[in-house]
C-alpha cells in the first residue's frame, strides 16, 4: 500500500510545499491539506502503518525527521523543534513515540475540536470514541 492509494497525489505536493520553510511545519494544517482530516480512522490509521517504516508498531522521532520525505521523496527533513513540537503533540502516554494503534488518531480529532492548544498536549480522545 502507497501513501497515494490513500490521498491524491496533487493534495499530498500542495500539502508539502505548503512547509517548504524550516520550522513552519504544522501537522494540523498538513493534515487537513493533505486530505488526511477527512478520512475514515481505518484510513488514518494505514497512513499512519505507511509512516511507520520499521513497521515496530511506533512513529519514532528518528521516523518523524523523515515524515515530509515519505509523501515526497524531494521534500525537507523536519528539524528537531517540528520533532518534538509534533511529538509533544501526539504522544498521549509520553513514551517518547507515537503509538500506530489509537494514539495517533487523538493528532487527527483536532478537526473535531478536541485538540487543544498550546497546553502542550492533545487530549487523549480516539476517533472511535467519537464516532
Ligand atoms: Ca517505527
Ligand atoms: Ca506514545
């Protein structure tokens, strides 16, 4: 499975060149660009398995370094402010990682107005709760 088998391909470029600058990364609004915001949680959570490249179970912060590049090969690598930034976000059980399994869908309930910020940290509420 391919990241495009999920999102249009032109979604995903619009949605990278969007952070082109260093330090400009937001995965909110990556998210609702690429598509990923509309998605079903089955959908998430497979973009989310193709992210995970050592298939451990985890998006690791050595794995977010690389998030832009996995939607396109020529794009940046985040810096390590977007890295923690993003994993401060996401990490609900503060293991240092973000769970594929639940966790990673409480960074998508943003659009459902569940996220709040800048306390630091997502609430811990999964789509299928909610849903
Ligand atoms: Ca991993
Ligand atoms: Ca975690």
């Amino acid at each position: 499975m391919s990241l495009t088998s999920i999102l249009s391909a032109e979604d995903i470029e619009n949605a990278v060149k969007e952070f082109q600058a260093p330090d400009s990364f937001s995965f909110k609004k990556f998210f609702q660009l690429c598509g990923l915001t509309s998605k079903s949680p089955k959908e998430v959570k497979d973009v989310f398995q193709i992210l995970d490249d050592d298939n451990s179970g985890y998006i690791e912060e050595s794995e977010l370094k690389f998030f832009l590049q996995r939607f396109v090969p020529g794009a940046r690598t985040l810096t390590d402010a977007e890295c923690k930034g993003f994993l401060s976000a996401a990490d609900d059980d503060n293991d240092g990682k973000i769970g594929v399994e639940g966790e990673s869908l409480s960074v998508i309930t943003c659009r459902l107005g569940y996220y709040h910020e800048p306390v630091g940290k997502a609430v811990s509420i999964s789509l299928y709760q909610i849903v």
